[in-house]
C-alpha cells in the first residue's frame, strides 16, 4: 500500500514540524493563539499517524484472507508471489474444526515459530514445490486411539481366536484426514527428502531390505525428518507361496535389520503385494508385529488406482505409492507428491501420521 506525504509546510503539519524541531520553549515569543495552534497540530498530526499506520496493517493483514468456516488457514489456493502471508493466531483451526495446541518450547528449550510464521513456511514451501494448493494442517493426534478391527472379507481362519494382528485399509476416524504410504525404498531421491522436509507432510514408509541395504543412510534421513520407517520383507517374496518357517524369515530376519539399521523393530508390516495367508500373519505375530495395513487407494505420477468401486477417498483412507522415479514411472517421486497433495488438498483432506492412530 502506498502512502502519499503532504510537503506543504504552509499548513497546521508544517507548523507542527517548525515546532517540533524549535521547540515550544524557543517560540513562545509567537504569543498564546500561535502556541495553541501549534499544541492542536500536534494531537492532529498524531491521531493521523494512528490511521494511517491501522490502515497500513489492515492492507498487510487483508492480501490473504482465510477461508471461511473456522478451517486451517493454510487451505486454498497458493498465493501469488505480491501477496502478503495470512496471519492466523496461534491454536489455528484444522480440516475437522478443532484446534491444534498451542506453540510451546522445543527440547532444545528454542521457541518454535509463530503460527503466523509457520503458515508464512507452509505457503513458502508450497509455491517452491509448485502445488496448486497449501496442504492443510492435519488435527493433534487423537487422545484416545481408533480400535483397529480386520476389514471384513480380509480374515483368516482363526484370526480373532489366535489374536492374529489386524488387517485393515482405512482407519476408523470421523477427522477428515488420510495417511500417505511408501513401499520397498528402491528409488533414493534427494529432492523427494527435500520436498517432505520443505512441506512438513507425514507419511510411512515400509522397506524391503534388497533395495535398501546399498544406502541406508538415505533413509536415516527419512527417519530424522519425521518418516515412520516399517517392515516390508528383506527380499519383497510372495509370501503364500512359502512356508511358515520361509515366512517367518522374510519377516523377523527384516525386524532384525531394522532394530540394528534405524533403532527399533516396528509394530507395522506390510506383506508385499497386499498377499498373505494364515502362516503369514502367525509369522508376523511371533516377529512382534501388531498391525498389518493394506491400502484403499493406491497413487502413481500419473493416475489414482481405487480398491472402492465408487472411486472416493474417505475420512482414515491409507494411501499407497512406491519409492520409483523415471526409469519406471512417467516422472518422479515430486511429481508423485504434487499429484497426491493436490488431489487430496482440494477435497479437504489433511496428511495425518498413521502411528498416532495406532
């Protein structure tokens, strides 16, 4: 917004500035009405500067207003470059209505930044990475977590009985949000860790050892920056096709790597291919596994696969994708993030963490 400054001096503000820099002492001599006209511009002259300065930051705080409905500032369409960054308040609102918490100190004992700040990032971010839309900030995790049941029709015999880990494609949440899945770890792009890191968005990866094991610091990376890393077999077998002792191998041997590669052996597995059998889900119960997630939609550089035949994403869906760049898709991981944000952003959905759901 540009202001327009008075340079006439022959006005109660030109007699204002003769004072300021005489002093009311030195003029005194002018008489009383000269003085009183002087103390008059004055207060003018600062009940001005109080306007003008209100719309000056009424302008700044104008050029992006936020969506209406009590949503996350950060939904809608990126800003151009002129415009100014919203200014949400700290505890902004998310897709489902509630508030996130309040910004606290970080362990460090640093002050993170603002909301306003952060938004100001998000936006960033999303224009660098040329998204149609800033993705939404997902809800605080819920307090009590979802009972995971196996979906219907994806038992096995006994598997309530033998307290079998559930397998399920969508998890049970009325919070407008879905959870972004990538398998095996064959193709390591730098500037996929990059756009994650840049754009802050969660999602889960479950490896596979044979195409890991020629860089696991590539996915120490990925772990630092926030990833959940999980178990996806040390060679990506059809699993039914072996036996249970061939089963258990694939799965616990893959445990083993991952406590001595990244810390911890974790509590999701995913069987490749979607494909498991009675034997499988024994196997992964005694290697310490606790969930078995499948997918509901699965995402590509260049089209959306669907399990429903409606062809609807909904609220808790587990989305799948692969780690692969140009020698097997038509573009690369990026182009596989702008896909998948732009679609899920544009019918409201938030990327949310799919561990703080189990």
């Amino acid at each position: 917004m540009r202001l327009v400054g008075q340079n006439d001096k022959k006005g109660p503000l030109g007699i204002a500035r003769i004072a300021g820099n005489t002093g009311i002492a030195g003029i005194a001599s002018w008489g009383r009405p000269a003085v009183r006209a002087i103390r008059r511009a004055r207060l003018r002259g600062a009940v001005a500067g109080l306007a003008v300065a209100a719309v000056a930051s009424g302008c700044a705080q104008g050029a992006l207003p936020g969506p209406a409905g009590g949503t996350s500032p950060a939904a809608g369409p990126v800003p151009s470059r002129s415009a100014a960054p919203a200014s949400p308040p700290d505890g902004a609102r998310t897709p489902d209505g509630t508030r996130s918490p309040d910004s606290g100190r970080s362990p460090d004992g640093r002050k993170p930044p603002s909301a306003q700040q952060a938004h100001a990032a998000r936006v960033a971010a999303a224009r660098r990475w040329r998204l149609a839309r800033v993705p939404l900030v997902p809800p605080p995790p819920p307090a009590v977590k979802p009972r995971i049941t196996t979906r219907g029709g994806f038992e096995v015999d006994g598997h309530e009985e033998l307290g079998l880990p559930p397998v399920f494609t969508t998890v049970p949440t009325r919070q407008k949000v879905v959870f972004l899945t990538i398998d095996d770890g064959a193709e390591k792009d730098p500037a996929f860790l990059r756009m994650m890191s840049d754009l802050k968005v969660p999602y889960t990866a479950f490896l596979s050892d044979y195409v890991i094991k020629d860089d696991y610091g590539y996915f120490r990376q990925l772990q630092r920056a926030g990833a959940g890393l999980n178990n996806h077999t040390l060679h990506h077998r059809y699993l039914p096709g072996l036996s249970y002792r061939g089963q258990q191998y694939e799965i616990c041997g893959m445990q083993d790597v991952m406590e001595e590669r990244f810390g911890e052996r974790p509590a999701l597995f995913r069987p490749p291919f979607g494909n498991y059998d009675r034997n499988t889900l024994r196997a992964a119960r005694s290697c310490g596994v606790r969930y078995v997630p499948l997918w509901n939609e699965e995402v590509f550089v260049d089209r959306w696969d669907y399990r429903e035949e409606d062809r609807r994403i909904r609220p808790g869906d587990i989305v799948l994708s692969h780690f692969r760049g140009r020698d097997e898709w038509k573009g690369t991981m990026p182009d596989m993030i702008r896909r998948f944000l732009d679609k899920v952003t544009a019918e409201g959905f938030a990327v949310a963490r799919l561990e703080d759901y189990l």
